[in-house]
C-alpha cells in the first residue's frame, strides 16, 4: 500500500513538471498514513510462529492508536484470534483487547458478542481468566448498558465453577463491579428477579467464603467490599461467615476478613449478636472491636498493622471495651458482672443459706472455663499494650495513631492513654518518638500533664535530632502542666536544651511563649526567683544578649498578659527591657499596659492590641484604594501618575501594618506599579519625536518593559489563590509591556528581518490568551487585548510595518484594567534563620575543598516547594551557584508552612581577606511546568508554548556569611 501511494505521488509530480509553469494549475497533495489494523495485518501474517507473533504484538501494546481505528485493529486482532492455537499469542490478543477497550472516545459494546463467544469456546484457563477480565474492563466501560451488564454477570456466574482458581477470581472481581446493586436479598429469600433465577450476588459471593483456594477466598472477601463501595447494603448474615476467616490460615484472607469485618461494624453497630459459650449478648460494633483487637496479636505483622489501624477508626465502640484494650488484666473473666440485688434475689430462691456443715455447699453451680472467650475476646485485653511493645516498629506507629483517633474522641481514655504515649517517646526508632510526640500533640487539649510524666517528656529534649526537640517544643506549646514546679522543671530544662542546641534559639522562645500565656497563676508565684528581684536590695541588671535570660522575659511577659498584678514584681530595668524586646521581637512579646516605675523614664510602657475591627476597616480601605484607581481610564490622564504614587505607597505601608492583608496589599501595589511604569513609558513627548532625538527616553521605557514583565512572573508565580481573573489580568498586563518591546524594537533597529519572527510569537502569544482564557474574554473587551482581538483576522494578514503602527496605536489608547481581588490571597515568603550572619569569625577551609554551611529556613505559602525552592550563592567575584535541595531536607510542621534544614558547600579558590558570600532562597518557575491552578481544569488541552519561560524569583532576604579560603599547605 506505501508503494503503490509513493507511485501515485511520483506520477503526479511529473505531470506537474511537465505542463508550463504559466498554465500548471496548483494541486496540493495529502499524504495519508497506512492505517493501524492494515499494518498489524501485515505484521501478523508474515509471522513464522507463535514467538515472531508474539513479539510484534509486544511492539504493537507499545504504540498509541486512534479512537477511529480501535474497531479496525480489534477486529484484526479477534481474526487471529481465531486462527490462532498457541495460548501465549491468544492470552497476548485478549490482554490487548482490554487496553484497547479502554481507548477515550471508543464504545466496546460491538465487541461484547465477539468476547462472550470467545469465552464459550476457548479451554485454556489462563486465557479464560483473562477473556473475564477483559469482559470486566468493558462492562466498566458501559455503565448505563444494563443488558451488557446482565450477560457479563450470567457468563461470571457460569464460570464460578472452573477448576482454576485464576478463573474463579476473575469472575468474584466482575460480581463484585458488576454485581446488582439496587436488588439486595429479599427477607423472603427469594432471588430476585434481575439475576434471572439466580441466587442474590451477595449469597452467590458469600458461597466462596469457604473455597478451599485462599486466593478465591481472599478475592471473594474483596468483591463484597466492592458491593459495599458502590452503595449496596450488605447482609448481617455475613458477620459470623467473617467472624470464622479471621483465624484462617492465610494472611491474606485474614487481612480482608479485617476490613469485611470492620464493614459490617459501620453498617450494624447497634445490632445484637450472640456470645459462643455463653447466654450473654453484645452490641455487634463491641463484639467486632474484641475481635479486631484479637487481632493485633496475629503471627502476620502486616495483619496486626491493618488490625491496629482500624481499631482507630471504630469510634463508637462501649466505654468498657475501650479502656480493656489498655489492661492486660482479665477481670473477673471477662463475664458480665451481677448487681447485688441479683444475687440477695438468686440467694433467697434457693431457699438457704450456706451454714458451713456441709462441704462445698456454697460452691459455684457451674464450672468456669477460663479459657473460653466469653464476653469478650481475651486478645482484645491489652491489645494496645500488646501493640506498643510489638517487635515491629510499623504497628507500633500504627497503634499510636489509633489511640490518637480514639483518644481525641474520647477525653476520658485519652487520660488512661497518656501514659502509654509518654512510654513511647523512648522507644528505639526515632520515627516511632516523633509519632507519639505529634499524637500527644493532638490530645493535648483534653489532658493535663503530671510531673512524673513532664520528667520523662521532656527527658526526650536531649535527643540529638532537631525534628525531635523541635516537635517537643511544639507540644509544650499546647500542654497543660499542674503545678508551679512543672512550670519551673520546664523551664529548666529548656534552658538546658538551649545551652547544649544554640539552634534551637527561636523554637524555645516560642515555647515559652506558649507555656506563659497558658499558665500564668502559676508563673507568678516564680517571678522574684526568675528574675533574680530582692524587696530591699537593687540586683545587677541582667546582659540583654543572653538567650536564655531572654527567654525567662517571654516565659514572664506573656504570663504578664492575663495577670496585671505581676507588672509590680518588675524591677526598673525590666521596664526597659520589655520597651526593648517589644521593639527587637514584637513576634514573641504581647503588647502589655504596664504602669509604675517606669513611666515618666522616656520608655512607651502602654501597649494596646489592634482593635477587632482592624482587619475589617484594612480590607475596606484596601478595597477603597482600588475603587480610586479604577476611576483612569486613560493612562495619560492628568493626575493619573500622582494617584498611582501616592495609592501605591499606602499599600505597602498597610502590608507591613496589617500582616493578615500583606499578601493582597503587596499584590495590588505590585500591579498598580507595573501600570505606572508602562503609563511613564507612553508619554507623548517619547512617541512625537524622532528617535535620535530621545534616545535616553527609549532606554528608559526599554526598561520599563522588562521590568514589567519581571513584575508580571513574579504576580502570577509567587501569589497563590489568585483566580482566574487575576491571572488573565497578569497575563494581559504582559501581553502590554511585550507589544511596548516590539514597538520599541521597531523604532530603534533597522531592518524588519528580526521583527518578523517577534510578530509571529506575539500573534501566536494573544491566541493563547484567547484559547487559555476563553470564559474571561467579556471582561476584556475594552482592553488592550480586546481590541487585538476584534483587529486579529487584519494582524495576520498584514505586513510587519503595519502590525507595528496597529500595536503603537492600539497601545496608547489602552486604558487601565481594573483589578478585582480573591478571597484569599497570600504570598510565598521565606526567612532565613540560620545562618544569621552576624558572626565575624569566617568559615575557614582549605583552597579546592568544600566547607558545608547549614541553612534552616522556615517557607510559608509557597506551592510545591521540593521542586521550586533553590538556594542561591552568590560570591565576591560576581559567581553565583544556584544549589537545588534534596527532598528529604523539606519538613511541613503545620498548613501552608514547610521548613528548609539543608547544607550547601561552598568552595573557591585563595584569597588574601576574608570576604562575604551571600546566601539567599529562589522561587523557580516555568511557564510550561508550572503547577496547573485550579481554574484551568481545560489546560490540558492547550499545546505547551513554544518558547516557555523559566527564571527564578527572589522571596526572601540575602544573609551574609563571613569565609576565608586558605592556600594549601606543601
């Protein structure tokens, strides 16, 4: 076929040769592709064998094909299908089938009769089991066919009785998808009549519990979960069938039993069910969660995590069973206890009392079998004890987790708990501490920590990871203490931690501040002891640059908030010291309304808090501000300049006043400054002169074009929340400064060769506004981009001189677009901690080797930040590195918060002094690979640009760091 095409093209183009070139008529010819089902023919005929053909059809499954030509290939594929004897190439045929099946825009239902027929005739049960999974892919694939659905369920069931159990499984996996839903079993016990005299799909699946196969047994389990996910109520019946393959002998029936199990709990926890051995009954849920506890015991660990893990999840279990998971005791048998009155009553039908003549007269009248399970399964005491202390570290992060669930459900077992978790901080793995300490995190709002216990939590504070300590502080910052000693053990020992770790410098200060503001009545009694105060004699002025005596004033101030009787403990200096830290570390130390002894000495002792409606009146004012400059509607307009000025100025003042609105204010005054620098390039003064004339002015507004266009990345990429009418205005806000480039361009060159291809990318730039942003486009109407669009079919035809006048026109006739704001709106900032750069002792290495600097950052708001934060080295002689982290070095301690602990290195060549290298964090973007927003659900469908821009953006201050490079020693 490619031959015989080539000969037709040749035969055309030398008819074209041929006839002059005045009266050759044009013909454009089309190429087409041979289709996919012709070449798989043809690869498949001249196949010698079972092993030729079935490598082509491996390099067949590799390559794509069209939705218009899956019909073809699959009716090829059924075709050798048939001819075909070697179960491998059949198995291979009927795999690709499935995948074809899948194809977007493809209907399977013509091949249902051709699968189904297949089914009937073939013997091999591998492919049997893979002609079901393919009937299961299509019938998948046509939910809304009930009577394609109502086949493949009667096939299924037909072949539930093959001796392989591949076959079986595939069959239990097309009833549990396929399967009825909205016909469950009848109370009656008669099918119903959707399954055409078969049983009910949930009897016929239950009917396999008992396959002597565990994988049919385990796949069986599965499909009636898969019943139960698509909405289908499953019987109670099937508890006790579920109940008995918990003790199976595969860990793989007994992990779904598990789940089945817990299923039914959700489903009927109110129910009654019997006791084995016994006239007692319980609710189902308590009867389930013994048994489930039971099974945190089992000989499979991945049986006993699955175990421990839906035990959390079980919230609505009996008190009493709860808190026996944490008593290895077996009280009274587990049997249920009789009242008093109960007995008298019992006593007094018997109709004597125990005189004590005759031997064993008052013995029990039943024989108690210690071993039976009665009321509840003896596994289940102490089954988060036996979980705790299992060998394998993942149940035991797997029942800290669940007594986290449990406990913050429940305030009085998070009580009986406690001690269990604080057990837990000294367990060997440090994943396994760090998970207790974040669970008792979570409960800390229902417990109240004894010393004893505060001993051993904050004994952990000497641990030498930092993602420890620092989690430890945060769970300090949440913990209720019971006494002033607490209060002063606690402070002890974060002073110790802060002398050995000096790292830990800002986390302890924030704990403390916490541990103040929670607990100040008992902080108060500790003020003359902590800062070192006598009634009757002056006491030497503590060194304001001591850590730790910062510290106690954060413990004492934020405590000072909620008691205003400690303000008269204080000492002259510490007036002094307060207006100082309220100043340096406004962050750490509340506004207080200090008066006394150190008013009238010049120091503000009177803080007050902003008021409730601060943040209100801010977000009113911001919004004023923007309704003031949507009032330009010409970017020359006398006075337009001015009001930018003075607006834009306001908005960054509100941003450093009012943190909560920084990201909005930020946003709005960027946006604001970008249409101030495109309205001082537009000047008419630039435009009516002739270049040689103003050349200082086109550098200028060259300038402000790239400037502009810095501006608009850094709107779209460092924001997060923006919608899409934020973004079409940053982009149409870019499209502006690029046509200013162009015109430019234009004016200061020669030549219209290298405006050509600019033109097309700038066309080629507004049809992709116009694809990307196509339900924005009402809003643009007026605008720039609105214009160029009504103006396009002209663009595209004209020439460049005459594109470069529409756009200058177009340009200085633009008027402002107005800017709406999201609800929420935040910008991605980092902050340095460490290095602080304020040492002056230099890092000293050797010349050609590497000294590692560490670097802690704390990043907030920032979207993805394992691929876009970089770390930027910038040395004396103008070389920078840019240093990509490792993943592993990224933390996430809370929403929208990430923390950065990594090292670079730093090596250079000899120098002759010490100097300063600048260390300061990136944001990367790409316009390709940027992280798709929320509003572009359609972005999938738009080609990636050609030329896709990819930069960095500075979010966080350069701190530096003083290095001395020495020369080699020979």
């Amino acid at each position: 076929m490619a031959a015989h095409l080539k000969k037709r093209v040749y035969e055309e183009y030398s008819k074209v040769i041929q006839i002059p070139p005045e009266e050759a008529p044009q013909k454009k010819l089309r190429l087409s592709k041979p289709s996919k089902s012709a070449a798989l023919h043809i690869d498949l005929c001249k196949a010698s064998g079972s092993t030729e053909a079935l490598q082509y059809l491996l390099q067949f499954a590799r390559k794509s094909v069209e939705a218009d030509s899956v019909e073809g290939v699959i009716r090829i594929l059924l075709e050798h299908y048939y001819k075909e004897t070697d179960n491998s190439v059949r198995l291979k045929i009927v795999s690709l089938l499935g995948l074809l099946s899948k194809t977007k825009g493809f209907s399977p239902d013509c091949i249902v009769d051709d699968a189904i027929n297949a089914l009937t005739t073939e013997k091999s049960h591998q492919v049997l089991a893979q002609l079901m999974d393919t009937l299961l892919v299509i019938g998948s694939r046509l939910p809304d066919n009930l009577s394609v659905r109502q086949r493949l369920i009667e096939m299924a069931c037909k072949h539930l009785a093959d001796t392989y159990f591949g076959v079986r499984n595939k069959c239990l996996e097309v009833l549990g998808h396929l399967g009825t839903v909205d016909r469950p079993l009848s109370r009656d016990g008669e099918a119903p009549p959707s399954l055409g005299g078969l049983r009910d799909v949930q009897s016929v699946i239950s009917d396999y519990f008992g396959d002597q196969e565990p994988r049919v047994r385990t796949a069986a389990i599965k499909a009636m979960l898969q019943l139960h996910e698509r909405g289908m109520k499953i019987n109670q019946i099937i508890y006790e069938q579920a109940c008995r393959l918990l003790s199976d002998d595969y860990e793989q029936v007994r992990s779904a039993a598990v789940q089945m199990v817990w299923v039914l709990s959700q489903l009927y926890p109110e129910s009654i069910v019997p006791i084995p051995s016994s006239n007692e009954e319980v609710r189902l849920v308590d009867d389930s969660f013994g048994k489930i506890s039971h099974m945190v015991n089992d000989g499979s660990w991945m049986v006993r995590v699955q175990a421990a893990k839906t035990l959390g999840s079980m919230l609505q279990v009996s008190h009493y069973f709860l808190e026996q998971t944490l008593d290895k005791k077996l009280m009274s048998d587990l049997r249920r206890k009789r009242t008093a009155h109960e007995r008298a009553k019992e006593l007094y039908a018997s109709g004597e009392f125990s005189s004590g003549r005759k031997w064993a007269d008052d013995a029990p009248k039943e024989r108690l079998d210690t071993n039976a399970v009665n009321l509840i399964a003896s596994g289940a005491c102490g089954a988060f004890v036996h979980g705790l202390e299992d060998e394998m570290y993942e149940v035991r992060i797997a029942a800290v987790e669940a007594l986290s669930l449990l406990a913050q459900s429940s305030p009085s077992f998070a009580e009986k708990c406690l001690d269990f978790l604080v057990d837990m901080f000294n367990d060997e793995i440090e994943e396994v501490r760090l998970q207790s300490i974040h669970v008792l995190r979570e409960i800390s709002t229902n417990i109240t920590l004894r010393e004893d216990q505060l001993d051993t939590v904050l004994a952990v504070l000497e641990d030498s990871s930092r993602d420890i300590r620092e989690a430890l502080h945060e769970l300090i910052c949440y913990t209720n203490v019971s006494t002033k000693e607490c209060v002063q053990l606690a402070l002890l020992e974060l002073l110790k931690n802060l002398n050995k770790y000096p790292t830990d410098r800002n986390s302890v200060w924030k704990c403390l501040k916490f541990l103040g503001s929670r607990h100040p009545t008992l902080v108060l009694p500790l003020v003359p002891e902590l800062l070192s105060t006598h009634p009757y004699f002056d006491t030497p002025e503590p060194d304001m640059d001591d850590p730790a005596y910062i510290a106690v004033l954060v413990l004492v101030f934020n405590a000072a908030q909620s008691c205003p009787t400690m303000s008269s403990l204080f000492s002259d200096h510490t007036f002094r010291h307060y207006a100082y830290l309220r100043d340096s570390l406004s962050h750490l130390v509340p506004a207080l309304r200090l008066a006394g002894r150190g008013a009238g000495r010049g120091v503000e002792l009177v803080g007050s808090a902003a008021g409730p409606g601060s943040v209100e009146s801010a977000q009113v004012f911001l919004q004023d501000s923007l309704n003031r400059t949507n009032t330009i509607h010409s970017l020359e307009a006398p006075g337009s300049q001015d009001l930018l000025d003075f607006t834009i100025r306001d908005l960054q003042r509100l941003g450093e006043l009012q943190t909560e609105l920084a990201g909005a204010a930020d946003f709005c005054a960027t946006y604001l400054r970008c249409q101030l620098l495109l309205m001082k390039a537009l000047q008419e003064k630039l435009w009516n002169m002739a270049v040689p004339l103003c050349l200082k002015q086109n550098v200028m507004a060259t300038a402000a074009a790239r400037q502009i266009l810095e501006e608009t990345y850094k709107l779209e990429f460092v924001y997060s929340g923006l919608g899409s009418r934020q973004v079409a205005t940053v982009h149409h806000v870019r499209l502006q400064a690029r046509a200013l480039q162009l015109v430019l361009t234009a004016r200061t060159r020669k030549g219209l060769e290298p405006l050509v291809s600019s033109c097309d990318k700038f066309l080629q730039e507004v049809d992709s506004f116009q694809r990307q942003f196509l339900s924005e486009l009402p809003h643009f109407q007026e605008s720039f981009v609105g214009k160029l669009l009504e103006l396009m079919p002209r663009l595209s035809s004209c020439k460049t001189v005459e594109l470069i006048k529409i756009l200058q026109s177009t340009l200085r006739q633009s008027s402002m677009l107005p800017l709406t704001l999201p609800q929420q709106l935040h910008r991605a900032t980092a902050t340095i901690i460490e290095p602080t750069g304020e040492s002056d002792n230099p890092l000293k290495f050797t010349t050609g080797l590497v000294v590692a600097l560490d670097i802690d950052a704390t990043l907030e708001h920032v979207q993805d930040p394992q691929s876009r934060v970089k770390v930027q080295v910038l040395y004396p002689d103008g070389q920078a590195h840019v240093i990509t982290p490792k993943p592993g070095d990224f933390r996430k301690p809370g929403p929208d918060r990430h923390r950065l602990i990594t090292q670079v290195y730093l090596s250079h060549s000899a120098w002759t002094d010490p100097g300063h290298v600048e260390v300061s964090l990136l944001l990367a973007y790409s316009s390709s690979t940027s992280s798709k927003p929320s509003w572009a659900d359609s972005a999938d469908s738009l080609p990636p640009p050609e030329g896709a821009i990819e930069g960095t953006i500075p979010f966080s201050k350069s701190v530096k760091v003083l290095i001395m490079p020495k020369p080699a020693r020979r």
